[in-house]
C-alpha cells in the first residue's frame, strides 16, 4: 500500500515535471531566438529611455511647473514640423526681396541644413584626425620635431575654440571654409597630445619583438605603433566627435549662411523656444546617428579587441 | 677593438661575456647597478638557465645579449660578432604574450619574414611549417585572442623558430602557465631545442625548471646581479625527475639560493625603511 502510494507519487512528480521541462525548453528556444534579434532590444531600450526624458519633460508641463513659453514640451515643438522646417529654409537667408515660401519645402529644408552641418562635421573630424595622428607619430618618431613643435602644440591646446572665432572668419570669410577650420582647431591640438600619449602605452614587448626580428624604426612604427594606437584612437575620435558637433554650431552661428548653427541664433533672435528644441532634437538624432556609425566602423576595424562592456556587466 | 680587449675565447661560441655591467639610468639620482662583471661562455646547441632571486639582473642579462639594451661594461659577442643591436639571430621571447592582436596566428609566425618583403606564399609556407613543429597547424588562420596561454607562448615560440635563431632566449616564458601546462610545454621546449640545434638562454627562478631544463645553471647573486655559481645539471636526458640524483639537485640549488634570497629580501626591507 504504503509502495503504491509512493509509486503513485512518483508518478504525479514526473508527470508535473515533464510540461515545466517542455515549457522551460521553448522558453530557452524562444530566448536563442530573440538573441537574434539583439539589436532590437536595443531600439526598445533607446526608445525607452527618451520617452522617460520626454514624459518627464511632460509631465512638467501638464503639473504647470514648465511655462510652455519658455520650455515648450515635446508635443509642442514637434507638433507643427512643417512650420518648424519653414525656418531651416536656405534660399532665402540672404537673399533680398525672395519670399520665405520660395526655395525648397520645409522637409527638404531642414535635410539640406542637416546635412551641410553633418558634412561640416565629418571633413573637419576627418582632416583634424589625419592631421592631429600624423603630427603625433612625427612628434615620436623625430626627437628634433618634438622639441620643435610639442611646445606650441601644449601651449594652444588649452585655448577654447571660441576664441578662434575671429580668426576663422579674418581668414576664411563665411562659408563652409571658416565652419570646418573651426572644427579642426578644437580638435587638432588635443588629439595630437592623445596621440601622443597612446604612442607611449605601446606595449614594449611588441616593440622589442619586432626589434628583434630586424624591423626597421619606419617598420616598427608602420607595422607595430600605427596599429597598436588604433583601438585608443578610435575612441579618442568618438569622444571628439561630441566635441566637433558642439564647436560647428558655434561656427554657424556666425556668418556661415545656413546650418544648424544659423537657425538655433534665429530662434534666438526671434525669441522661438519651440524652434531651439526642435533644433536641439534634430541635432541630438544626427549625432546619435553618427555616433552610431562610428561605433560599427570601430567594430569592423577593431575586429581583435574583446567586448569590455560585457565584462563589467557580471560585477 | 683595441689589442688588450681582444677576446680570448672562441669565436665560435655562441654567446660570450666578458666584464658586463649594467647600471640603469647611469649618472642620475635613481641610477642602480642591475649587472657586475659578468663572464660567461655559452657553446652552441647548449642549454643554459639563469636562476637567481627576482630583480637580481638576470632578465637584464637576457636583454643585453638580445642587443635590446646597451651594457654600460663590458663586451657581448655572439658567434664572434659584437652585439650592439637586436638580430634575428637572437629571438627573444616573453614572460606576458607578445603576439601581435591585430594578425592572425600565421601572420604572427611570419611576421619576421614580412619585415623582409617575402612573398605571402613564402611566408604562409614558412609558418605552416613553424606551426607544425609546435604542433599548432589547425590553429593557423585563428587570432592570438582565441587561443589558450599555453597555445599562445607556442605560437610565441614557432614565431622564434621561424627566423632560424641560432640562440633562443626565453624571458621567464611559462610563468604566467599554471603547472600541468608548465610540465607539457618543458617537454614540448626540449623537442623544439634538440631539432632546431640553436642553444637556448632560459631565465626563470624556479629550481624544478632549472633542473629539468638545463645543461648548466647559472646561479645569479641579488642585486647587483653577479655570477654565484656555475651548476652543472649532467643528469641523462630524457630526464626522471624523481630520482635522488635531481632531488640532490634541487637541494643544492635551493641552499645555494636560499642566502640571496635572504640577503635580497634584507636589502628591500632596509630600501623600504625610512633612513
């Protein structure tokens, strides 16, 4: 008696077991599944995570505390795009006698803005780079260059871009010329000193290997330095590109003609609080954007480097 | 060279040291003598350990012969010539991994051959075969990052073989290997030795290794490192380390180190208290 029942309870166990054992494998079939589509999560939790910032902007709104004159939430500036996108018009910026309605659309207006800025952005991130890494290997690899030139380089570092305003606008006018030697001037000194600093963390190991097998001093810095600095560099190059973006604006917003910069200063000027967020939204996309498209370069190019982030999750 | 200093030793040897010092950041506040009066001949195709308490020199000795730094005393030549810069001749390898993280195994082993414009053909056909002789061909298009510690310092050491080094040294190369993989890659060491015919300069500061290893054993004294003693290990090769012969050995040398390890020790403690 006392046998079956504990036979009967067996029974009742493996029973009970075997549905959670199936319900526990499609759950775990369903998870490798979804770890395909890993990239979505990430759309979900970006998005998240600007509603949060929206709806508490919001919320600030609905509870009275955000004067919608002032601070207009983002149901209000992203209402009317097409009235927003009316001011990114640049056909008329400086043109007397042409009507605010001529030119291109207002969707079409604010791409072309957008775009020039992004351009603006991207040749000066680009020439300060190449620059600011060829002037940093030469500073190592030529001790008379180093003495030459590193004390200039320290000394103008530390002098913020605004105070070459007037110099970009004496030499270069307005146009994109001054807008992008702006961009290069705030980032040009800087990194030439990271690259200088990631050139001295080279592991010497793979120095002296390299040393030992007959490379040359060009070969050493070719084959080993150039590509030992890469990882540093890349990131030195995502942490400037915040830095490029904030230093165009202020290029633009003298006597560039059009560009993020141009209409943040004529929603100033016109006292529009609804334009300067839309601007701020829609500069705050193209930087995400492009810092989006850094970080999958970076990935392609930096193929051997591990994943640190993972690493720290498990702390 | 002037007639007094001329060598007086064969200038087949593979490796030979007469009166080397070293003085780190000589004629400075921080200068320290790393390395005094150091004689030593090493024949080729001979298996030498330096063995010494750390920080006696021993390392720096390594350096020095690789032609990576300059002796402030003395004179190293190897096979007759002068040492005055790296050669591939001489491979040096690393305590920490040293393969590049950027290039696959392959492209690791052939690096030396790169640096000399060969061909790819040649140079992948040279790394198989490096990597054949450590017995990691199948590893051969993976990155450094994928592979073990130990499967690391082999390709660390087809990469030496790949330039044909007529003297191999090692910088403590097994230290960071835990103790199985530490025994298996000894082995592995002694085959590499006996068919490339190169004599192998092996720092550690381990007495079982010393005495697994070598044909002689240079007993380093702490700090400034000079020679204490020249310890033959004549034990018949392949070697049973557990016979009374290499126990009696390891006892000795353990005596022989135990005063510099002492002496080492007192002199860190009299550095670390203020005067």
């Amino acid at each position: 008696m006392a046998v079956v029942t504990r036979d009967g309870e067996a029974g009742v166990a493996a029973g009970a077991s075997r549905p959670a054992a199936a319900t526990r494998l499609l759950a775990s079939r369903l998870f490798t599944s979804m770890a395909g589509l890993n990239w979505l999560a990430k759309v979900w939790w970006t998005c998240l995570s600007i509603s949060l910032f929206a709806g508490l902007w919001e919320l600030c709104w609905a509870m009275g505390w955000a004067d919608e004159k002032l601070l207009p939430p983002p149901h209000i500036f992203l209402d009317n795009i097409a009235e927003q996108g009316r001011f990114f018009n640049t056909a008329t910026r400086w043109q007397v006698g042409t009507s605010m309605t001529e030119g291109p659309s207002a969707f079409e207006s604010v791409l072309i803005t957008g775009a020039a800025t992004t351009m603006r952005v991207f040749v000066g991130l680009v020439l300060a780079s190449v620059l600011a890494i060829a002037v940093g290997v030469l500073v190592r690899y030529y001790r008379f260059f180093d003495r030459l030139v590193l004390p200039t380089i320290t000394l103008l570092s530390p002098v913020s871009p605004i105070a070459w305003l007037p110099v970009a606008i004496f030499l270069f006018g307005i146009g994109n010329a001054p807008a992008i030697f702006m961009v290069v001037v705030a980032l040009f000194f800087h990194m030439v000193l990271a690259t200088i600093n990631q050139i001295d963390t080279v592991n010497t190991n793979l120095i002296n290997v390299a040393r030992t097998m007959g490379a040359s001093k060009p070969q050493i810095y070719a084959r080993v330095i150039v590509p030992a600095i890469l990882p540093g560099m890349l990131q030195v190059l995502r942490m400037n590109l915040f830095g490029a973006w904030m230093v165009v604006l202020v290029a633009e917003s003298t006597g560039v003609g059009y560009g993020m910069g141009q209409v943040i200063m004529l929603a100033r000027n016109t006292f529009n609080p609804s334009l300067v967020f839309f601007t701020i939204a829609v500069i705050g996309v193209l930087g995400f954007t492009f810092d989006w498209l850094l970080r999958l370069a970076q990935r392609r190019i930096l193929y051997w480097l591990p994943d640190t982030a993972e690493r720290l999750r498990v702390l | 060279m002037s007639s007094e200093s001329a060598p007086t030793f064969s200038s087949r040897d593979a490796v030979v040291c007469r009166g080397v010092g070293k003085t780190w950041a000589a004629g400075t506040k921080r200068a320290h003598e790393a390395l005094r009066d150091i004689d030593l001949d090493i024949k080729p195709g001979e298996f030498v350990v330096f063995l010494g308490p750390s920080g006696c020199g021993k390392s720096t000795l390594l350096y020095l012969i690789a032609g990576l730094e300059d002796a402030t005393d003395g004179q190293i030549w190897s096979f007759g010539d002068a040492v005055d810069t790296p050669s591939p001749e001489r491979s040096l390898i690393f305590q920490e991994t040293s393969l590049f993280p950027w290039l696959t195994v392959w492209q690791n082993v052939s690096f030396g051959l790169a640096i000399r414009g060969a061909s790819q053909e040649e140079r992948r056909k040279v790394a198989a075969e490096a990597l054949q002789r450590v017995g990691l061909i199948a590893a051969m298009d993976k990155r450094p990052d994928e592979l073990s510690g130990g499967m690391r310092q082999r390709v660390a050491v087809a990469r030496a073989l790949a330039m044909r080094p007529k003297v191999l040294l090692m910088d403590e190369p097994f230290a960071a290997l835990d103790v199985q993989t530490r025994a298996r890659m000894q082995d592995f060491l002694l085959d590499v030795w006996r068919d490339s015919g190169a004599s192998v300069l092996f720092v550690t500061h381990h007495i079982d290794e010393a005495v697994a290893l070598a044909d002689r054993v240079v007993v380093f004294t702490s700090r400034p490192g000079r020679i204490k003693t020249i310890y033959p290990i004549d034990l018949p090769r392949p070697r049973n380390l557990f016979s009374r012969e290499a126990e009696a050995m390891r006892i000795q040398l353990t005596e022989l180190l135990r005063d510099e390890v002492d002496r080492a020790f007192a002199e860190q403690e009299a550095f670390a208290t203020p005067a």
